[in-house]
C-alpha cells in the first residue's frame, strides 16, 4: 500500500483481498467463537420478553464493539499495528469468497439436475424450507440469497469499517449474527429475537442502499433498468432492505424475483421484482459475478471513505464516514459453522 493510504483503508483492502483469496478461517473462526458465547449467554437469559431480548442483543454487540475500541486504542500510535489488526478483522466479518462459492456450487448441482442435494445444499445460504423447491425454485432462492448476502456479507461490513474501523467491524458483525441466530418470527424468538432484529434492520438501512446503488453501477449495459427496478421495486419486499439490493439484481440480470416461500410451516407470498423470466441456473452464475464486481466496487469506496490517517503518523481514528456523500433475510451466519447466512425474513 502507498504510504500515503491510511491505515484503515489498507487494512479494509488488504482484508478484503484475504477474504477473496482464502475465504474464511477454516479452524478457530473468531465469528464462530462469538456464536458459541452468545448462544450460551441466551440459555442464560432467555425469556420470552422484548427487555430480556434487547439486554441480551446489546450486551453481546456492545461487547464486540468494546474489543473493537480497545484494539483501536491500543494502536492508536502503532500504525502498523492497526492495518495488521483492521485487516485481519476484516477478513474474519466478511463473507465474500463463501457466497460465491456457495452460489457457485448450488449452479452447479441445478446444472446436473441433482435436485435432492441441492434442497440440502440451500441451508447454507437460507433458512428456507426447501423439502418440496423444484429446480426453478431453487435456483430463485439462492439467487435472491446471494443478492442478499452481497449486501449483508459485504457491502455493510466494509461501510460500517469505514465509517468507524474496527469497533463498527466487529459490532456489525455481532449484530448480524445475532439476528441471524435469533432473529426469527418463530414462537420462541418473536418477542426475544425483536431487538436484535430489529436493531440489523437499522444498521443496514444505508448499507443495502449503497449495495443497491452499486449493483446498478455494476450492471454494465443494464445500469438503467437495474436502477429503474430497483426504484420501482425495492420496497416491495417485506424486508426493509433485502428488496433494496434483490430488485437492483432483478434489474441487473433481467430475471424476475420474489414468489411464495416457505418457512417452518409458515407459507407467505411476496410482490415479485423485476420483469424478466424466472432465473435459470446459469443466472445465479451471472449473479456471483456481479456479487463480486460489486464487492470491489465496495471496497473502492470504503477505502476512500476512510479516514486517511497516513502510515507515518500518529492514526487518530474519525467516527465520522464520508461514504454517505456517494450514492433481512440474510446475513452471514458464522454461529455455529463457518458458513453463510440464514434468510430469517427479518
């Protein structure tokens, strides 16, 4: 990295390359360390109440967030010791490489029509109950899936590193996870699950609009019709910000998302988005592509945004982003594997 790069934005780039490279840590993943805890701490305080729920989801977020702030402390005159420490945070919250290897792989099995394997294979991306998907949809439920998780996995970790380096790092990702942990509509988690919910609903509200925005500039020949879709339709999804990027990919990819989903027994319908035919497994291959571009489209920004600290001084850390001066569910879910993310229709 140049010297004159702040050590932030390096350590945001340089995570972000790991994570296309490597993907996620195959032992010890700290994300899943953090699931295991909190997953202890909810047999503890579990009760079926809004209070109980939110002391829960703040005392696992605000405990991810307060390692962040003592790391950046920590290094606040070491700036080698920052980029090392933002650019392995970095790559333990991001989930790019994942999603396209599990989009990659679902393509793959609809492609040799092994439709029994790709009904289990789903439950890496969704939480969807995928006993009866035939092939079509299937491929629509890991192609709204990795719109999604571009958003959710991606673009919104590397928002909130910029905006506020590690500590927004690690307490997006905390959230995230809890939501996806808990944040179901489910007897046991309706009235616990709430906060934490809700709380990654607003978390994500610039970030999936950022992704939406960038999945059009992304779109290359389609920027219009992406853009013009993504207006049109993005707030037809039951989720305030998964219809945000999934109607920008509809645009994209001229395919038409949304239908009815089963979860749990719970059937539901939604407003479709875009015009275009049903996906095709060879558009869910188009979507990992454009997954990535907007990626690097992602962290090209972030790493702008961030505060440009340069590595021969003293890295005194900005909470304020400039990211906003340009343009649930599902978020990666490293709980209880090292894997991706669970749609919980948040």
């Amino acid at each position: 990295m140049p010297l004159r790069l702040g050590t932030t934005a390096a350590g945001l780039v340089t995570g972000y390359v790991t994570d296309a490279l490597f993907g996620d840590p195959r032992t010890g993943h700290p994300v899943a360390l953090f699931g295991t805890a909190a997953a202890r701490l909810e047999h503890r305080l579990w009760a079926d109440s809004k209070p109980r729920g939110a002391a829960y989801a703040a005392l696992c977020t605000f405990g991810a967030v307060g390692l962040g702030v003592a790391l950046q402390t920590a290094t606040r005159r070491r700036p080698f010791a920052r980029f090392v420490l933002t650019a392995a945070s970095t790559w333990v919250v991001l989930g790019g490489r994942g999603l396209a290897a599990e989009g990659t792989e679902m393509a793959r099995l609809l492609e040799a029509g092994a439709v029994p394997e790709a009904r289990q294979r789903l439950s890496h991306l969704c939480a969807r109950d995928a006993t009866a998907l035939d092939a079509a949809e299937l491929t629509r439920a890991a192609t709204e899936s990795i719109a999604e998780n571009t958003s959710d996995a991606v673009v919104a970790p590397l928002f909130w590193g910029a905006v506020a380096g590690m500590p927004g790092l690690l307490g997006y990702r905390a959230l995230n996870t809890l939501d996806a942990m808990v944040g179901y509509r489910s007897p046991r988690y309706r009235r616990f699950g709430w906060a934490a919910a809700r709380a990654d609903d607003v978390v994500n509200l610039v970030p999936s609009r950022i992704g939406a925005a960038l999945t059009a500039l992304c779109a290359g020949g389609r920027a219009g019709e992406s853009w013009r879709v993504w207006r049109r339709d993005g707030g037809r999804h039951p989720s305030p910000n998964a219809g945000q990027v999934e109607a920008a990919f509809a645009g994209a990819l001229d395919i038409r998302l949304g239908g009815t989903n089963s979860y749990g027994g719970e059937v539901e319908s939604r407003a479709r988005l875009g015009e275009g035919r049903d996906p095709q497994p060879t558009d869910l291959r188009r979507a990992v592509r454009l997954s990535r571009l907007v990626g690097a489209a992602a962290v090209a920004i972030a790493a702008s945004a961030a505060p440009a600290t340069p590595w021969g001084a003293a890295p005194v850390q900005s909470i304020g982003s400039r990211w906003g001066k340009g343009p649930a569910r599902r978020s990666v879910d490293n709980s209880a594997r090292v894997g991706l993310a669970v749609d919980n229709r948040r």
